[in-house]
C-alpha cells in the first residue's frame, strides 16, 4: 500500500506541474491578455486568476495601458497553468525582476480578483486594498465585474 501511495504522488506531481516558457511580449490585446513570442512560436496569453474590464466597459483603456506599461516589449516568465475555451494559455505571469503581474494589475485596481478560477488569498487581499484605495476602476460609482459585463451583453 505505500508504495502504491508513493507510486500515486508522484504520477500526481509530474502530471500536474505548470509547463514554464520565457518569453518576449509582442502586443498587449487587453487588460488581461497579451501576444507571447519565444524561439519560432507565438502563444496568446491570458492572466490566470484576474478579469479585466471588457471592450466598451469603463476602464478598458486604461487596464490595457496598465498592463501595457508593465509588460509591453519585454521579456517575462510565463507559468503556464492550462487552456482556456479559445484555445489561449492560462498563466502566471512574472517580470525579469520577479514582479507578479497578476497580482500587479489587481493592486493598481485595473482587474478584479477571478474569484470563480481560484481562491488566491492575495488576489483577494490586494482587490480588497485597491477598493478601499478607490484605485483604478474602482474610481467608478458602479463598477460593473467583466463576468457581469458579459453576462448581461449576451441577454
């Protein structure tokens, strides 16, 4: 039985560690969504765990010139953690100086905490402090989530 146990944990592990690529970002396509060129290929990439505000949705401008300012024309570490339904790599994604960019948008207030893809403590913690900070988006009277947004475009 242990070394079915131990068998198990390691099929686990290694079937279930994020495939990591360093990168040059090419083109910013939003808030949370970026063009990744390393050696011949070019993947689209999507922030794990953050939401973005939406094309004609306040603030979308100005979280793609955030996320712009941060990651544009650079080379980053990209923690692939799956694929998502249009086929772009989900992940965390990191500067050359270990800078969490996820994490950097929701601190600047331009994304919400993606609270249906992960329960992140500091995602949570760093919405909240931006919040209060009335940082970003939520300057606005209303802020209207982008899984919202989008929930009430389809009706």
């Amino acid at each position: 039985m242990r070394v079915l146990t131990s068998y198990l944990l390691i099929c686990f592990l290694f079937c279930c560690t994020s495939e990591e690529q360093k990168g040059h970002v090419i083109k910013v396509i939003d808030g949370d969504t970026f063009d990744l060129k390393y050696g011949d290929e070019k993947i689209r990439v999507r922030l794990f765990g953050i939401d973005s505000p939406e094309r004609a949705q306040a603030f979308n401008v100005k979280a793609k010139e955030f996320t712009a300012s941060l990651i544009a024309d650079k080379d980053v570490r990209v923690v692939l953690i799956n694929k998502d339904r249009y086929g772009r790599s989900v992940a965390d994604v990191y500067l050359e100086d270990g800078t969490h960019v996820n994490s950097a948008i929701v601190k600047a207030g331009y994304a919400w905490h993606f609270k249906q893809y992960t329960d992140d403590p500091d995602l949570a913690r760093l919405e909240t402090e931006a919040h209060r900070a009335r940082s970003g988006l939520w300057q606005d009277v209303d802020p209207i989530a982008p899984w919202e947004f989008r929930r009430r475009k389809s009706k």
